[in-house]
C-alpha cells in the first residue's frame, strides 16, 4: 500500500510503497477513501521538520534538555548518533480519514466488515491507503453522509470538544479567535449551542467565509479595533467565552483573549505549544484557563484506545468517540455547512502539490482532501529493489520489532560485520518497517513477523519487539530452527518462562538474551581482579532508573513492569561475577507518593541476593534521583579488594593500598562486544549461548521471585531446573 512520509531530518515528503499495518484484537482494517489534511496542524509538523537543528532545538528545548542528560550519560559520541538515527526517521501525516472496514480484529463487537467509517488519531488515520483503527476511535458514518464530508468528523470532535469546555449556555456571547478549518467548525457548533459568535482573524476570506456559515460579527485584527467593537457586540459585559483556534503567538493571542472576556468567563485553547498567558487579566477578572485536548476524553488513554475500555455515559457523557458521533449527526441533519470550506480535492499521488500549497499560501485555502483509489494492495511484505543482492555471509539475520533500542545498538554492529547479511525486518507500523529497511538495507519489510521466522534463507532472528511478546516469537523461531538473539527480558512471567524452556530442550537452535552489562569491558576487568579469590563477594548496586509514567507501555502489561524488564540485567550481572547461582532473594519497596501503584510496577526497591558460593548482593533500584546524576553504581568487595565502577565510564579497583583508575570517553555498557561475541558463537562448529541457558533460567526466574517477595514480606527460594547447555 501507499502512504505519505516525511522525513524530520530534512523535511521531504515522500509516497512510499509499506506493508499493509497489522490487525490487532480490537481494531478493525480500514481501506481509506478520503482523508482531510489539517492545514494549521500538518503545517506546523511540516515546517517544524524543515527547520535547521538550530531552529529544531529552539522550538523543542525540551528534546534538548533530554539531549543534554544523555550527553552526561553516554558521552557525546553516542548521544550525536541517537539524535541523528532519530532525526531520520519519518514521520506520518493525517489524523482524520474515512473508509471502508476490510477486516475486523477478534475483539470487535460494534463494527462489521462493510461499515463506512471515520477514523480519528496519527497512524491510525494517516494519509494511508490503509490504516488499523482502534474501535473507540471510528464511528460510522450515517446513510446519506458522503465520506469527504465525514472525513471531517475528527476534526469537528476537536472543535465541539472545545465547545463542551466552553460551556456555552443559550444565548451567551463567545468569541473565536482564529477562522481557520477547526475555526470554521467551532463557529457552527457554537452557533448550534444557540450562541452569538464574535469572529477574529487576519485574513478577509476567511471572515467572510465565517459570515456565510452563521457568524453575526467578526473584525480584522490587523485593522480593526478588536477591544472596542468586541464591548460592542456584548454590551459591554465581556465575552462570556473565548475559544482560541489560532496558532500565532500565544502569548499575544492569550492576552487578547483575556482582555475581551468577561469576569469569572472561560477561555479555551486549542493546539500545541508552550502556554504563557499574561497575568493581569486572568487574575484581575479570575478567567478560568482550559486547555482542551483533542478528540475528547480518551484521546490519550490507552485503555480507552488499545483495550477498547469505554468510559459509561453516565460518567463520561461525552468520550472522544462520541463526539465524532454527535458530529457526524449533525452532518447528516445538515446542520454543518461544508460548502465552502472544502477548498481543494488532490488524489493521493499529488499530496506533495497540497503541501506545497500549504507551505507557499500559493492559493487560498481551508479544507483539504486526499482522495484513494479503489485499488490497494494488502500485501503484508515489501522487497525492497536495491536489496535483492545476495551475499556469502554466513549469518542471514531477520529482525522481529525494530524500535529505537534496536536500531541505535543492534542492527548497526550487526550491519558492519562481513559474516553478516540483513536480509529481513518485520514490526507492527508498516512505516517503520520500509524506513528501517531503507536506512539499514534490509532486503524487504514486513508488519508480519512470521514472514521472517518462516523464511528459509533467515538462520538467525533477532526479537526487539515489546516485552510480552519475546517469549512467543523466540519460541516459535526455536521451532522454525532458527538461532535466536532476543532482547531482554527473556519471559514476563512463569508460565512464558516454562514454555521457553520446554522449547530449548527440544529444538536446537542457540538462544541468546540481551544481557550486555556481563560484556563490558569494565565488567571483564571486575571479573579478572576477582578471578583468584577464595571467599565470597559482597556486591551493591545502584541504579538512578529515573522516572517512567504509569502510562508508559514499560508499566503496561506489553512492558511486564521494570522489575520483570530492567531488574534482570543487574540479577545476571550478579551471577556472572558470584560463578554461582542465586538461591535466595528478598525484596521490599518505598511505599509513599505511589502507594496506589501495583506493586509489580513499583520502580523503587531494595533487593537482596544470596547465591550458592555464599556471595551476597544488594540492589536500590530508584526513579526518585535526578537524571543528570550518574545513573548506575557497582561496588564489589572481596578478599580485602575493592572494584568501583562508576556509569561504565569510570573504573577503580583497589587492592593493599594501590588504586589502578580507567576512564572511557563514552559509557561501554558492552551491547557492541555482546553482539559480536553472540556472532562468534553462531559462526563456531557447533553454537553456544555465550550465556548458559541456565543462568538465564535463574536470571529471569529470580526478578519473579523478588515480585513474590514483595508481596508476601518474605524471602523466596530460587529453585534449580536443569536446562539444555
């Protein structure tokens, strides 16, 4: 299929040829007909993507300060690769677009192959032949309603929610600054609240285009007196609501807004950006400020749009998808005049003309719209042309999830190795796939997985997708007879880890897990210094986590916590230093400001290890520290010897008074040599995990335990199983 992308590094739109997205048990596939290019939004992505590094940092200085963070935990070097690798990665346009429902996924129960419907939300409404759609953001479209005028319903739920907030009653007076698209809606949805609206805008054709749709008065704000007429118009009493739907200065247009509205009034916003709103007039008149956010409630909850978990009507009367309803309604009562502002119809093959358009104001416009073919393919797999060449690599590698992680730290060194040949990449977002297989000349893309794992020319799969699936594809890789590098965590729970298990003893195909702290050359240097000891260690680490919000997909079932997906590096560190296996491990947490977290996705504890030689180990795990502060810790004591390691950075052991210090320029926190190590192993007579499946059996097992621990307040064993070698 075909899709609008853009490239944020240098701003060029492109139509490329993706597979077809992934369903999913709770959304349905849409084949689209038309979808509605937001001008002001798409307009600010666009020239946002535009503009130089320079002007890209000012705009965001919040991606700076992350920057800065990094620059102190990785080093320079590393840190100017990942903002490069993320700067060229594409972007998707499009967030409301009508279509044809395809295929349904397995928990659908509202919508039915043949419903036409809208769609609201980036990707999954994309400029996009075809789009996966959660079920609570589509809503169909009405008998008699046309889907380039339906393709409008998420935008008109952006600007009826902003009248909710309003809290228009019958007869007030509100004013609308700003009559672009949304602009236009919200001045009709006011209208139909039974308000009088005030219009402010700078270009004519849109004031008078506002008039035609039922606005009584509106100013020029470049040559009108706005304050006065706007006293006029309410006499004298204060607009008694100010919706702002501008995306010029905010400042400047919050302060206007502030000195039209009457006391104790609302003003709404709608859009991005940074809020700055003058304090004389929001104070003097006590103005309620809201910030209105997209759709409705729901917009950004990921139960509400992943698990189609709605919120009751009687509760929440009006949900993001119930306001796409409430204006496709109005549509079809022919209570919304689209006359007019439909400006301009381009087919998918001409967007760029649209943007274009957009960005030289070479015409007047409003309301934009793609239109598709009937013809699309579903094809889940893309070959790419310029990756048909075969190589005599021995190691023909398919990747399963392709995410930032993957390819800032695997798929590089792997790509670099002569013995090594890229031949296929599969995630869920068909866009991802083609640009990762473009960036890293992967022979084709897939949103199939098993597309990769059933290819016969593939002998080694690497898994990089979210947590919860690891188990499932590195199993069925196993039976594919493949050899397997799966990211951490290996399982998220028991009963994923048995069945991993299971797989190893009977297929014999290598298993590796992501644990590349044991790799560092740090850590080497550790385990040599201790290399002759005849006592126990005594082990303590921390780690400065910094903060996740619970919303974050690493606290979500997908993620398993951190303790099941971050916990486990430092327990296999552990067992790599000790040479023995854990046996015992206790566990308690902070309990304070997050006392209503699950305790399995608590992020800040205290963990105790004992292992079978009788070394101990102790683990503060935190989110409470500050980012800019060294993130992990290593103190290791034994026979009168102490080794410090300091953020991979900084090295000190210490031994009968002498100190030998190393010191790197950037973090090492040993993924290149794990990596290399992991194709050394495949390329020997007969492979073998460089980490024994045993320990990392006890690895995984012991990060349930200490959720076990947590739990009960009591210590747990750690029980042996024997596994393949």
């Amino acid at each position: 299929m075909k899709q609008i992308m853009q490239n944020y590094k240098t701003g060029e739109l492109d139509i490329k040829d993706v597979p077809a997205p992934l369903l999913t048990g709770h959304s349905v596939l849409v084949k689209n007909m038309a979808s509605l290019i937001s001008a002001g939004t798409e307009k600010t992505k666009v020239d946002t993507a535009r503009m130089n590094l320079v002007n890209k940092a000012r705009n965001r200085p919040d991606l700076v300060r992350q920057v800065v963070t990094n620059v102190q935990q990785e080093g320079l070097v590393p840190t100017v690769k990942k903002v490069l690798n993320k700067l060229d990665t594409p972007v998707s346009l499009g967030y409301s677009s009508c279509g044809e429902v395809i295929a349904v996924g397995s928990e659908v129960k509202v919508l039915k192959v043949g419903d036409c419907v809208v769609c609201a939300g980036e990707i999954s409404a994309a400029h996009a032949q075809l789009v996966t759609t959660p079920q609570n953001l589509c809503a169909v479209v009405p008998w008699g309603v046309k889907p380039q005028e339906a393709t409008y319903a998420p935008v008109g739920a952006i600007g009826l929610q902003a009248v909710r907030l309003a809290g228009i009653e019958l007869g007030q007076r509100i004013a609308v600054i700003g009559l672009g698209l949304i602009g236009q809606l919200i001045v009709q949805l006011a209208q139909s609240s039974g308000a009088d609206v005030f219009g402010i805008e700078i270009d004519p054709s849109k004031l008078e285009l506002a008039k035609k749709m039922g606005m009584r008065a509106g100013v020029n704000q470049l040559t009108d007196p706005v304050a006065a007429m706007a006293n006029d118009f309410t006499d004298g009493l204060g607009m008694d609501a100010v919706i702002v739907a501008a995306a010029s200065d905010q400042e400047k247009t919050l302060d206007l807004a502030g000195s039209i509205c009457r006391e104790k009034g609302r003003v709404v916003l709608l859009g991005a950006g940074d809020i700055h709103a003058p304090r004389l007039h929001y104070y003097q008149k006590e103005i309620n400020l809201v910030v209105s956010r997209a759709f409705g409630p729901g917009s950004y909850d990921s139960n509400y749009i992943a698990d189609s978990q709605d919120y009751p009507p009687g509760y929440v009367r009006w949900t993001a998808q119930r306001n796409m309803q409430t204006f496709l309604h109005l549509l079809g009562q022919k209570k919304i005049n689209l006359e007019g502002i439909t400006t301009h119809t381009f087919p998918l093959e001409r967007a760029a003309e649209a943007y274009d358009m957009i960005n030289t104001n070479s015409s007047p416009y409003v309301g934009i719209i793609l239109t598709y073919d009937d013809t699309v393919s579903l094809a889940r797999k893309v070959v790419r042309a310029q990756g048909l060449m075969e190589s005599a690599a021995n190691i023909k590698v398919g990747f399963v999830g392709a995410g930032s992680f993957a390819q800032n730290y695997l798929i590089p060194p792997l790509k670099k190795h002569p013995k090594v040949q890229l031949v296929g990449v599969a995630t869920a977002k068909g866009m991802t796939a083609r640009n990762t297989a473009d960036k890293f000349a992967f022979q084709y893309c897939s949103t199939d997985a098993s597309e990769i794992i059933q290819d016969a020319r593939i002998n080694t799969v690497v898994i990089a997708t979210r947590h919860n699936l690891h188990a499932r594809f590195l199993i069925e890789a196993l039976k594919a007879g493949k050899h397997v590098f799966v990211e951490k965590p290996l399982a998220v729970n028991a009963e994923q880890l048995e069945e991993v298990i299971q797989a190893l003893e009977q297929y014999p195909g290598m298993l590796m897990v992501g644990f590349n702290r044991r790799f560092s050359p740090f850590v080497e240097k550790i385990e040599a210094f201790f290399s002759n000891r005849s006592g126990p260690l005594v082990m303590d680490y921390r780690v400065n986590a910094g903060y996740l919000p619970a919303e974050h997909w690493a606290n979500t079932e997908e993620g398993g916590g951190r303790i099941v997906g971050e916990v486990c590096h430092f327990i296999d560190l552990f067992q790599f230093l000790a040479k023995s296996p854990p046996v015992r491990v206790y566990a308690d947490v902070a309990r304070g400001s997050d006392s209503n977290k699950p305790l399995e996705l608590t992020d800040n504890l205290s963990v105790i290890v004992t292992f079978q030689d009788g070394s101990m180990a102790n683990l503060v795990y935190t989110s409470l520290g500050d980012m800019s502060y060294s993130r992990e810790r290593l103190e290791v004591y034994c026979g009168q010897s102490i080794a410090v390691l300091d953020n991979y950075k900084k090295l000190s052991l210490v031994r009968m008074g002498k100190s030998e210090n190393f010191t790197l320029f950037s973090r090492d926190m040993g993924i290149d040599r794990e990596v290399a190590t992991f194709v050394d192993a495949l390329l020997s007579d007969h492979p073998k995990s460089p980490i024994p499946p045993q320990e990392l059996y006890l690895t995984t097992l012991c990060t349930f335990k200490i959720l076990e621990a947590i739990r009960t307040g009591k210590a747990q064993e750690i029980a042996w199983k024997a596994t393949r070698t």
